[in-house]
C-alpha cells in the first residue's frame, strides 16, 4: 500500500509537522540534541498521522505564522502539551531564559526590558557584567549615549 497523499506536502503547517519529527528523531538534525537527544517525542496518533496532527492543528488555533510551542519543554508532543503562539512568546518559554522575580512578579530577562522600556542588552549587562541588583537595574533610567543628566536627576531624587 503506497502512501496517503493529502495534497498538503508543499504548505507551511506541513513544513511545522516534519520539522517536528525530525527534531525528534532524526539525529543528523542540528537540533536534535535539545529535543530527540533529551528523550522528546512524537505521541503515536501525530508520528503516524498528518492529517490527525492538522487537524488537531486547526481546532487548536492554527494559523500563519504561528509556531507550535511545548507548554512543558521537557514534555512530548502531543495535543495536551502542545499550543500555537508567536515566537515571541516561544522565545519566553525556553530552558535557557533567565527568570528574575521582582516584588512578587516572575518574567524572562526580555520581558522585564519591554516592562521596563529597557534594552534587552542593557539589562543584562547591569544585571551580569556590572553586579547591579535586580532593583537598581530595573528601575535606573537608561542613559542615551553621554547625556547624563536624566540619570543625575534621577539620582538625586532617590537619594533624598
């Protein structure tokens, strides 16, 4: 028996499916480390079946541009830990993010900047290179090239 042919095999969600399982099973893909490698998998009804992963896919919320995200990034593929977000979002949900918690809240490095109106690059190095602690770093104005004058102002201020 030859193989189902769906029609779908040259569209974005398809491209999604077998990028999907060749990260998990296909170890000459770069990426394989981090999800194959690590004992991450493809539950039997989506490795077996396109059509059911699509439609799954389109009563999930699926559309373009969309990417499919783990909730659990240690756990599986499958309907009940997978959703549809930006990559943005993705981005959020990485081992790798830095948490930092602050007066009750928890978010990534990247989220505290946008919060704080902050680049990403400068809340870092306050945080990593120059020691800062998480409140100074997050709440000191940044300073825009040599003008120091809003961060003197600033200064003074929470000195009194």
């Amino acid at each position: 028996m030859g193989k189902v042919k769906h029609g779908m095999a040259h569209t974005k969600i398809y491209r999604v499916y077998c990028r999907m399982k060749q990260r998990c099973y296909d170890k000459n893909v770069k990426e394989y480390k981090y999800y194959g490698g690590r004992g991450i998998a493809v539950c039997d009804e989506w490795l077996e079946s396109f059509e059911a992963f699509y439609e799954w896919a389109m009563a999930s919320g699926y559309k373009e541009g969309l990417t499919i995200d783990r909730k659990d990034t240690n756990g599986n593929y499958e309907p009940s830990n997978c959703c549809w977000t930006t990559q943005k979002e993705q981005n959020n949900n990485t081992r790798a993010n830095h948490l930092i918690t602050y007066n009750g809240e928890t978010h990534t490095m990247a989220q505290w900047a946008e919060i704080k109106g902050l680049n990403v690059q400068t809340l870092a190095a306050r945080l990593n290179r120059y020691g800062w602690s998480i409140e100074r770093a997050l709440n000191e104005p940044a300073v825009v090239g040599k003008n120091q004058k809003g961060l003197q102002e600033w200064q003074s201020k929470t000195s009194m």
